[in-house]
C-alpha cells in the first residue's frame, strides 16, 4: 500500500503543473457558421462541430449548434483547420481548407448544408448502424457498444461472440484451440491483464480486438494472438457521459458512471464500476484408479466418485481516471490511473464415496472449504505525443506500473467415515503481490505516402511474489501448526529489453512490410523456502512479413508471418500445492521453458455493400507448448496411502495445429441483420514423459451466430448462439458445448434513456465437461455453473447527442484502440 501512496503522489505531482498552465496557453482565433439542412435550408440544432488541425488531425476545440444551428469556436491559435459536423440521421460533414492567421483571425464559413440520411420504413426509422463484428485483414473488432450482451454481462461473455474465441468456466480466453493469448488494455499491458474476463463488466469496454498475426511493433507474448480491450474514452466537446444499472437473478448487480468534459485544450475522462457477481455451481468427478502389476498390466482397480457444490460471491469497485492535454496542436501529454479493490468469498463442499473393485461402498468423506480474498490492482500510465509537419511523422513515448495485490486465506475442514469419524482441519494464507514497470518508445518516419519506417523499444521489469503459508490443526491441542514441507515462498524476476524496425512500401496494387524485433530475457525464479533459485536468460529474434493485394476497395487478400513466444506465467511456475481437492492436486513447475510459435496466415476480404465475407487459412507450429499434464500420485490420509492425481505443467515436445475461419455480415433486410463465423482446426500433439511417448490428433471446430433486429421503433432484439466441437488435449478431451443469449433494448426519453432485458444462457446448456485418462487412471469431469440468468438495466445517457447508432466505424478518421501497440 505505501507504494500504491507513493505513486498516486507522484501522479498528482505530475497533474498540477498541467492543471497551473492550462489557462496561459490560448489563441485568439475565431471560427462561426451556420448549419442548414439541405434541400429545405432548416436549421440544424444542437449538432456537434469540433475543429481538427490540418497536419494531424487532433482535436483543437469543439462547441454545439444552438437552436438556429449557429456555432462559434473561440480561442483558436494560428494554423491549419478542419471543421467537422455531426449530427443524428446526416452523414458527418468536412469543411477544409480553413486557416487562422494573425491578418486574419476571424474566419466566417458561412452556411454549411447537411443532407439527411435517415430512411422511413413503415414504422421504423431506420440509420446506419455500426457491425457487431467488423472483419479486417489483420484483425476482427467486436463493437461492445452494439452488443446487447454488453449492457449487463462481463467480457466474457461478450468474447462468446468473438469469431476463433473460446472461454472456459474461469473466464480464462481459448483462441483457436490455444489458450496462451495475451490480453490488453488501450493496448497495453495492465493489472485489469491479470483478471479473470467473467470480472470485467462489458459496460467498460467500447471494442474488443482480436489480431491473430500481429506485426514486429507489438510486443511478441502470445503465441495464439493479442486480444485488445479498448476502454470507453467519449471524444465529443462539452460535457457528456453515462450512468446504467443492472440487476440479475441469483444476486447479481452491476453498476456504472462514466463521465468526460472536453473543453479547449483539456480532455478529461473518469469512471466508476461497481460489480456483484453470484455463481452457484456442481461439479462431479467419476475416477477409476488402475493398480499395475510389475508387467505394466491392471491387476485391481477402485473407484471414486466425487460430488461438489460450490458458490462464490465476488464484489468489486473500479475506478478510472484520464486527462489529455494539448500543449500545442503538435504535442500532447496524457495521464491515466485505475484502482480496483474487491472481496471474493467462495465455498465449495466435496462429498466422496470410495468403492471396491467390485463397486462395493467401502467409505466416504466430506471436505468442505471456505475462501475469502482481498484484491487491490492499480495501472499509471503516463503519455507523450508528438506530431510534425510530415504527414504520419510521430513520436510516442509512454511510461506504465501496473500492479495485483491478492491476500487470501482458505480453510479446509475433512470428514472421514468407516470404523471411526476421523475430523481432519488445515488453513493456507496466501499473500501475492505483482507489480511490472515499463518504458517504451516509438517513431514512424514517412518516406513518402506510401512507405514508412518504424522503430522503437521497450524495457520491462515485472517481480511476481507470492508467500504461501499451510498449517495443520494439532487434534490434540487444537492450535493450528505451521507446516514447513507444504509452505513455499515463491519470487519470479523478468527483465525484457526491446527493440524492433518495421519498413513498409507499396507497389502498384501491392504493399508490403517487412520487420524484426530483438529481445533479451532475463528471469530468475527464488524459492525461498527451499533456498533454490532457477536461472533463464536467453536471446531471441522475432521476424515478421506482411504482403497485401487490394485488387479494389472491396476486394483484398493478405499474406502474413510471425514469430511470436510464451512466457510462462506465475500460475504456471509457482510450486505451491493447491488443496483444494485432496484427491486432485493442482501445482506449478519452475523449469518451465518459454514456447515459440511459427505463425503463416493467408486471409481474403471482400464486400458487397453492407454485406462482407472474410476466409483465412492458417497455419501454427509451436515447439514447447505449455500443457496441463495430470499424473497418479498416493494422497496421505490418516497414515493411509490412498491413490489420487497430481496436475502440473510441462512443455510438449511440438504442436502443429493448421486449419481455416470463416465470417461473414448479412443485411437481410434494412431492419435484419445475421452476422456468421465458422472455424475448423486439426491439431497434434506430442510429448516424451520418462519412457512413455504421448501423441494426440484431432479435428475440431466451433460456430457462432448473432442476429440483430429493429422489429419496433427504437427496439432492438439479438439472439446469440454458438456451438463448439469436441477438443483432443494430450491426455483426454474436452467435451462439446452449445449455449444461446437473447437480448432487448428499447430507447426511452427521447433517446437519452435506455431499458434491456437479457437472458443468458437461454436453454440451460452450458457447462464444460472433461475426460482426462493415464496408464493408472480415468476421469470423468462434469463442471456446470449457473449461467441462465435474467438481468434488467437501465441506461441514462447525459447530453448525448445519438445512441451511437448512426456512427460507422472510422467515420471521423480514428480507428480502434488508440494507442494500439504493446512493444
């Protein structure tokens, strides 16, 4: 906590002279005119104008039309403008050519006419709406605020929808049968990476993407792809914002402020997100335990069938704050700063039944657990832009801390029956703290309009630290015993030091880009406990190549090359051992080495008006893959040796995985949209463990499908479903899922208000089930979670001036995420 002190304090110190210098620094300019409807020469009120500098395109002021559609923009220093309008039902207007001299610092524009875009159907007006999904060459972006799972549920939720995407019971992101994908925020690494997505209300989020191929530029973690959550940030002048609430079954309740004032040359964003989220759940385990003779054949077996109940009640509190500021038209610093803190409190009951060969109840038990744990995170950012005269030509620089707090106490209570009740009491407490600091640069120099060069580096330090204490409960004493052999005080270290070039040209119909990126690694994982510390440090080179076709506008295709790496994670490399289950032990290994991926994609694009298909072939070889890897072991009870499993990770010798996507977006009708993806993969597996060779080949595939309609004015219906395969790993197979969402929203109060009804999970179907088999065992695993629930909101949308609706992506010449690259 005083480092979380220390550097709030530091944040301030930063702001104040910003804040101290905001008033000394205007122009004396002026720009006015009048907006008019064309055709019928109508005043326009109550549309936005905002004025951009020519050179870059940045936001200089902005102001509102009053009911005459009159606008005055004041305080303008010397230069270059572009005004642009925009309103509900007219295409977005650009007036060029505008220029603020000091001979002549009043520019009078006149009347500006603005054609109405907006068709009647009927009942139903009808705009132009924004896709759920936009496919690109090098990436899809899901539209969250088009999403009506958005208005009360979690990413995870969201990324169901998301084409190659998968998510497990834990919220944890699978894409494209891999599930070593890097997560970002705004582009960049942060505390809110390290949660669990099924924690991250969906109402933050103003688009997800998803780049399966990433370029040299961004930084090579994730062997699978880059997942980039971009955060809500309104860039309209003025004073705007939003405020919703949400209320499910089974306790569950959301909330959400978002605020931004823009005014001259301060632009200034804030939140605050508070979230109840309540999930009951079962799980079953059937395991056969196989006794081998001294041949390697099945002498005996025994049986032991697991049934559990659990719940988990987790509240959080988010808060987000940002501020720009526009030095000069060509230099602009920017600050950010999010805090979360939260309680998770969980149960889970484990009732166990132990059977002869012959199927016969020899015992049972029960083990009972109760979690509670304390979350902080914390993300500084701190920004600087600079633009020049050439038309691309940008410096950026960025400093960022980012840090996880996670204290934890668990107690575990057993019940052994047979000849006599034996009551078994052991306690962890687990202090995990996690903290990375990062400096990077970049550079883009224009040669010409059509080729560039990009350079940059990056430094990072990242410390995981985790103290986990066990203890037993002396049944004679009844004090709690600290024990030694099950504690671990576990440290992980990384230094990574970056740098990368990317050149690209176009010739004729062709562009290209070529790049490389170098990076040295330094990691030193401490087990204190036992005194044993693990040295890796290695060098690596990550090429990439990027070749595309625009045969036209409307018809692209796209060969792209990437060589990308694995870092493993905390969770993978503490040894700590999670007892949860005492018959199904869960812990890290420290020797894990890093994977690396050889990535090849070949996509075509290709539109036909509103409508668009997006096919990519793929092709994916990875040597050392991180997998899960599940052993026999003999579990201690009461001085009895009794047969249970042991789940650590290990690196596969190789996995090839090679496959194809497809999508596509349908207008229907002008009220009827469908938008399709279809993704089939092969996979295979292998991997040397002691003397036994392990392989595994599969096929497998998933589908998603949404389809949106405005059947009433101002009322609109999804319904989302998806379908996966059954999924090979190297020792068993995940089961086939199939689950469907319906949601509705109908605007209110002249569209400043807006009322949705969601069911998720609609046919009650969704639950992840998993066969895990060994020489000595077999499992049969059944995981559901309640996950049909109903959830009412309400939003309230404060001097907004549409829902968003009318506003097609790109359409005021700004794309995605911002600040788009990790590197």
């Amino acid at each position: 906590m005083k480092t979380y002190l220390q550097f709030i304090l530091f944040f301030l110190l930063i702001l104040t002279p910003l804040a101290l210098s905001a008033q000394s620094q205007s122009g004396s300019g002026r720009v006015s005119g009048t907006l008019l409807e064309a055709g019928t020469s109508k005043p326009i009120g109550f549309a936005n104008v905002v004025l951009l500098s020519a050179p870059d395109s940045s936001l200089v002021t902005g102001a509102t039309t009053d009911i005459e559609g009159v606008f005055i923009l004041e305080r303008i220093p010397a230069g270059r403008y572009v005004l642009r309008a925009s309103m509900v039902g007219y295409p977005t207007k650009y007036v060029s050519g505008i220029s603020v001299t000091p001979e002549k610092p009043q520019v009078a524009l006149g009347n500006i006419t603005m054609s109405a875009s907006a068709t009647q159907l009927g009942e139903v007006e009808v705009v132009a709406q924004q896709q759920i999904v936009d496919y690109e060459l090098d990436k899809r972006v899901v539209n969250v605020s088009q999403d009506l799972n958005a208005q009360s549920g979690t990413v995870a939720e969201v990324m169901q929808n998301l084409p190659s995407v998968d998510v497990d019971i834990d919220g944890n992101v699978n894409m494209r049968g891999s599930s070593n994908v890097t997560i970002l925020i705004d582009g960049k690494r942060s505390a809110l990476s390290e949660i669990p997505l099924d924690q991250i209300p969906a109402n933050m989020i103003e688009s997800i993407e998803l780049i399966t191929n990433p370029s040299s530029k961004y930084n090579p973690e994730g062997t699978s792809g880059i997942i980039n959550l971009v955060l809500k940030k309104e860039k309209k002048p003025g004073f705007n914002g939003s405020a919703s609430i949400t209320a499910g079954t089974y306790d569950n309740y959301n909330t959400a402020l978002n605020l931004n004032y823009r005014y001259n040359k301060w632009s200034l964003n804030g939140g605050y997100d508070f979230r109840q989220r309540t999930r009951p759940g079962t799980q079953r385990n059937n395991t056969t335990n196989y006794y081998l003779n001294d041949a390697g054949q099945i002498d005996s077996t025994s049986y032991r069938l697991q049934e559990g109940e659990r719940n988990s009640t987790d509240i959080s509190h988010n808060f987000r704050l940002g501020a720009d500021y526009y030095l000069t038209p060509k230099h602009t610093l920017s600050a950010s700063a999010l805090y979360r803190f939260g309680q998770d409190e969980g149960s889970n009951d484990i009732f166990y039944r132990f059977l002869d060969e012959d199927r016969m109840l020899q015992s049972t038990s029960t083990r009972n657990t109760n979690e509670v744990e304390d979350e902080r995170a914390l993300d500084l950012t701190l920004g600087y832009r600079q633009t020049f005269d050439r038309k691309g030509q940008e410096l950026t620089a960025d400093v960022i801390y980012n840090a996880n707090a996670d204290d934890e106490v668990a107690l575990f209570e057993e019940r052994r029956t047979g000849i006599e009740t034996l009551t078994e009491i052991q306690e962890t407490l687990v202090d995990d703290e996690n903290y990375e600091f990062v400096t990077k640069v970049d550079y883009v120099h224009p040669f010409s309009e059509n080729s560039r060069l990009e350079s940059g580096f990056r430094t990072s330090f990242e410390r995981l630290d985790e103290d986990s204490r066990f203890f037993n409960m002396n049944s004679e004493t009844g004090a709690m015993e600290y024990n030694v052999d099950q504690s671990n005080h576990f440290v992980y270290d990384q230094h990574v030091y970056s740098l990368y070039t990317n050149y690209s040209n176009k010739f004729k119909s062709i562009t290209y880009q070529v790049g490389v990126r170098a990076e040295q690694t330094l990691t030193k994982s401490d087990q204190r406990t036992s005194n044993e510390v693990f040295n890796n440090n290695y060098f690596s080179l990550f090429p990439t190549l990027f070749i595309t076709n625009d045969f036209n506008e409307d018809n692209k295709v796209q060969f792209s090359y990437s060589r990308r790496i694995n870092r493993p994670r905390s969770r993978f490399l503490n040894p700590f051992v999670d007892r949860s289950d005492r018959y199904n032990l869960y812990f890290g290994n420290p020797n894990l080495n890093p994977e690396f991926v050889n990535s090849l994609e070949l996509g075509y694009l290709r539109y036909w008006g509103q409508a668009s298909f997006n096919a990519t072939m793929f092709y994916r070889h990875t040597t050392d893959e991180i997998e899960r890897f599940r052993m026999p072991t003999t579990i201690a009870v009461n001085g009895v040796e009794e047969p249970g499993t042991q789940t650590t990770f290990i690196n596969l010798s190789d996995n090839t995985s090679y496959g194809f996507e497809f999508g596509a977006n349908y207008p229907i009708t002008t009220w009827w949209r469908l938008n399709a993806s279809w993704s089939g993969f092969r996979t295979e597996l292998s991997t040397t463990q002691g003397d036994t060779e392990l392989s595994s080949a599969q096929f497998s595939w998933n589908s998603k499908l949404n389809s949106n309609m405005t059947v009433w004015k101002d009322l609109d219906i999804q319904l989302s479903g998806f379908y996966r395969a059954p999924r090979n790993d190297i020792q068993g197979q995940m089961e086939e899922m199939f689950s469907a969402d319906l949601g509705m929203k109908k605007d209110i109060l002249k569209k400043n208000g807006t009322v949705s009804l969601r069911i998720s999970d609609l046919f009650n179907t969704r639950q992840f089930n998993f066969l895990s088999y060994g020489p000595e065992f077999r499992s049969e695993i059944e995981n559901r979670r309640q996950s049909r629930i109903i959830y009412l909101g309400f939003t309230y949308r404060l001097n907004s001036d549409d829902n968003n609706r009318n506003r097609r992506r790109n359409q005021d010449g700004q794309e995605g995420g911002g600040d788009e690259d990790d590197f």
